[in-house]
C-alpha cells in the first residue's frame, strides 16, 4: 500500500512540474504578446475587433418574440379590386406588394381577399397597420395568437406614410398589447425582430439588424424608413419591428423582392405622431410652407456663394403663403428648419409636414452672401384638390394623371435610356386615361404627335385641353413603346 502512495505521489509531483513549465510558457508568451512591437506596416489607426454577441444573455430571441407575438395580429380583408393590366417595369424589378406600396390598387372591378398584418397598441384594440394592407377594404376580420376572430373597422388612414388606424369589435373588449418605442436612439447594428403573417403563416418571428436608418425609397415627401435585414414577406406588411426590450420601434410596409433580404418600416416616432392624429381627429394635420425647392447642386452652391453644398433652393414662392409673408425669396437657400440641417428637398419637406401648423419655425437661410434668420408661421397644407388649383393643374384633373419629371434616380430604376418625358405616377380609376389603358410607371413620350421632353412640355401640352378633346399618347412601357387615344373627361 505504501509503494503504491509513493509512485502516485511521484506521478502527482512529475504532474506538476509538467503543468508549471507549461503555465509558465504560455504566460511568457501572453507578456512577449502584450510587450511586442506593432509591425511596421499597422501604424494607421485601425477600428477596435468588437466581440459577436447575441443580443441576449440566454443567446435566444425566445423573450422577446413571446412578450411581442400576443399583440400581433392577421388582418384579412375583403375588397373590390381588379388584377394587374400588365406588369410594368417597376413592378417587374420590385415586386407587386412594392408596386402596390408606392401607386395603390388598380380601378375596382371583382371581390379579392387580401392578408397583412398588425399590432396591437392599446388594450382597448386599438391597432396599426399599413392603408395598403385595409384602404380599400369592404370586410375586415382580424385573428389574434390566441385564435379569436374580430371584426375591425379603419378609424383613419395615411396614404401619404402608408399608416391605418383600426379599432377590434368596437373597442368592446381588452386585448393583450405593445408598447411604441422611440426609433430615433436605434443605431445601424441593433438586433431587431420582425412579426407578422408571410404567406398567411401567422405569429412568424424573424431577426436580424437594422441595416440603414433615414432611408428614401421613393414614395413620396415622407420618406424616412428604417432599413432591416430582417425577413420581410408578403404578408407582413403592417406587422411590427421589434427592439430587444420588446418595444415596436417600426411599422413593416415595403420589401424589394427576388429574395434579397431588404425591408422597410416606418419609424416608430412618425406611426405615434400619424396614430394619435388619426385616433384623435381623424385626419392628419401637415404644415406647410408655400414654396417650391430644388436640390442644391455643387454649380448651384457656387453660384449662389454657399461654401457647402448642402441645403435646398427655393425656385418659387406662392402668392400669401407663410414663405411669403415672412418675407422668404426666389434664390434664397435654406440651411436648417426649427434647428434642423437640411441635406436636400425631402429633409425639408419631411420636417415642414411633421411640424404642427400656426406653430412658428425658425429657419436658417443663405442670401446675399450671408446667413440669416426668419421666423415663419407655418401654414396648414391644403388638400391635393386646392393644391391642383393653386398650380393651375386644370388639364391635369380632366386626364385623370399625376405625372412627375424623370430624375436620374427613376431613370436608372426603369432601366431609361434618358431623363426625357414624365412619369406616370398615379392613375385616377375610372377615369378615361385608366380607361385606354395607360398605367402607373408608363413615360409618355410624345402627346398629339408632339415631343414631351420635360414637365414643363407636358403641361404646355396640355394646358388648353377641354372635356371632349382628343388625345393621342404616345407611351413607353419596359422596353416597347405603344400608342393609347382617349378622350378627355373626367370618367
């Protein structure tokens, strides 16, 4: 017995000293690692290697999904509209939910069901969705986790950020809820999930980050999405994006498809503004300022003596608008809004329509060389009837069109060779344009065999024009061109 504790205390110490040598090695080299050089060529600054962390202790998303998926709802809803009379480029490139996201739904003709999806955010059930997803809905039924059915009913809606306000089974019971969160403190990087019904495949989590924030993708004056990385389906449109406190910080309302992996969603602080005015009232109050902008270019900058070129250029003043009567002027340069830089025409259009009407804004403006500042009153935007008046948009109304310039940025989407003619961009149903056949994303070319180089020719063109004339349009579609002839009136 003795023999056999000395050879195991021999082992044990021969062990040790092992272990020791070992110890002592990979601390010297851990001190040689510490105290060594840089080479030679790390001598630029280099970004800090951040570890990859789950956002989550337990390295699961399984928390946050089960706090969230209570509130989230299917909207299915039954509605009178016709199928698509072709697929034009711009559906072709981003997909149908994207094309119905930017131009609304084709002229009504035959019962279709739809799904989308919702959130939840008052225990009464109040809930938010996409106006693409219930806009045109004669039906509305919504499904929560638990099964249930409700009937729902839209209390207000924005086409204009794409935002509906419903109320459940008359706000007659209590609902399981989430919690608005604030957007602006989320960076490019946070972990986000997104919920809702892909497919009609209901309560489907997804995660990933928040890929880009302030994105503009074209719809409108309102642009300021957040971009994820999240899958975003068909059906998931008006479903949450979620941080990991289990805050909604986005509304989900558009996609690029061919399985790319982008999304977008409203920030969560422009759906609580539009929310609580639809709630309220509604109707969505905007302000406005009575002017018309253009970007400022680097050649504009130097022209006009700005040493960066950043700010937008007004090119024209309405008559007893707000701009005018605070003295604002063709050539002025505005550099900042209510304490805001402004980098271009849509971060001046989206604060001036976020911005609470009769409310005084100080701007900052370039003139003669010299900043300056103006105090302005601004004004309640006019609805699209008065605005039409207002900028002689007589001809416009009688086709029954909304057209806008082609930029470079809508060129290159549409695949154009030039920047020549306009874009369609809204079709009025019923109407006789409708009617020939001319769609959302058609560039008419030419109007009575005469050549539509610009905007300014196409209402040239169409100024004079009467209930009862004629026209022939001349339209480029993808790559094919084609002749529609109608008559003009207003359906």
């Amino acid at each position: 017995m003795m023999q056999v504790r000395r050879r195991t205390l021999v082992a044990v110490l021969a062990l040790a000293v092992m272990a020791g040598f070992a110890l002592g090695a990979y601390t010297k080299g851990r001190a040689d690692l510490r105290r060594a050089p840089a080479p030679a060529q790390s001598s630029m600054v280099q970004a800090p290697i951040l570890p990859v962390q789950m956002p989550l202790p337990s390295g699961s998303f399984a928390a946050v999904a089960e706090t969230i998926k209570p509130a989230v709802i299917n909207v299915t809803t039954v509605s009178r509209s016709g199928g698509l009379q072709g697929r034009t480029p711009f559906e072709e490139f981003f997909g149908e939910e994207f094309f119905k996201r930017f131009f609304g739904e084709t002229p009504e003709r035959i019962p279709q069901r739809s799904l989308g999806s919702g959130v939840i955010v008052d225990p009464t059930g109040i809930a938010l969705t996409n106006a693409h997803v219930v806009e045109r809905a004669t039906d509305i039924e919504v499904i929560t986790l638990d099964g249930g059915k409700h009937r729902a009913k839209v209390i207000g809606l924005d086409k204009k950020t794409d935002l509906a306000v419903l109320k459940l089974d008359d706000g007659k019971n209590n609902f399981r809820f989430a919690r608005l969160g604030d957007s602006d403190r989320m960076q490019v990087g946070d972990w986000v999930i997104a919920v809702g019904s892909p497919f009609g495949l209901q309560a489907t989590v997804t995660a990933g980050i928040i890929s880009a924030k302030a994105r503009q993708i074209g719809q409108g004056p309102f642009d300021d999405f957040l971009q994820t990385d999240a899958a975003i389906n068909p059906g998931n449109s008006g479903g949450p994006l979620v941080n990991m406190r289990g805050e909604v910080i986005g509304i989900n309302t558009a996609i690029v498809a061919g399985g790319s992996g982008i999304g977008f969603a409203i920030p969560s602080n422009m759906a609580r503004k539009i929310y609580t005015e639809l709630r309220d009232k509604g109707r969505v109050t905007r302000g406005w300022l009575g002017v018309s902008i253009q970007p400022l270019s680097p050649d504009l900058a130097r022209e006009f003596g700005v040493t960066d070129a950043r700010g937008v250029l007004v090119n024209e003043i309405v008559a007893d608008g707000p701009a005018a009567r605070a003295g604002l002027q063709r050539g002025d340069v505005i550099l900042e809004f209510d304490g805001k830089k402004l980098d271009g025409p849509g971060d001046l259009q989206r604060a001036v329509g976020l911005f609470a009407p009769d409310q005084v804004a100080k701007l900052k403006i370039w003139r003669d060389q010299s900043e300056k500042t103006v105090e302005v009153k601004v004004g309640q935007a006019p609805d699209e009837r008065e605005a039409r008046e207002r900028q002689g948009g007589r001809a416009r109304s009688l086709l029954g069109l909304e057209v806008r310039p082609i930029t470079p940025d809508i060129a290159a989407r549409l695949n154009l060779r030039s920047t020549e003619g306009v874009f369609v961009a809204r079709v009025e149903d019923g109407s006789s344009a409708a009617e020939a056949g001319v769609q959302r994303g058609d560039v008419i070319k030419q109007i009575n065999r005469q050549n539509v180089r610009s905007l300014a020719d196409f209402e040239r063109l169409t100024r004079d024009v009467k209930e009862g004339d004629r026209l022939t349009v001349l339209l480029q579609r993808g790559l094919t061109s084609l002749y529609v002839a109608f008559t003009v009136g207003r359906g």
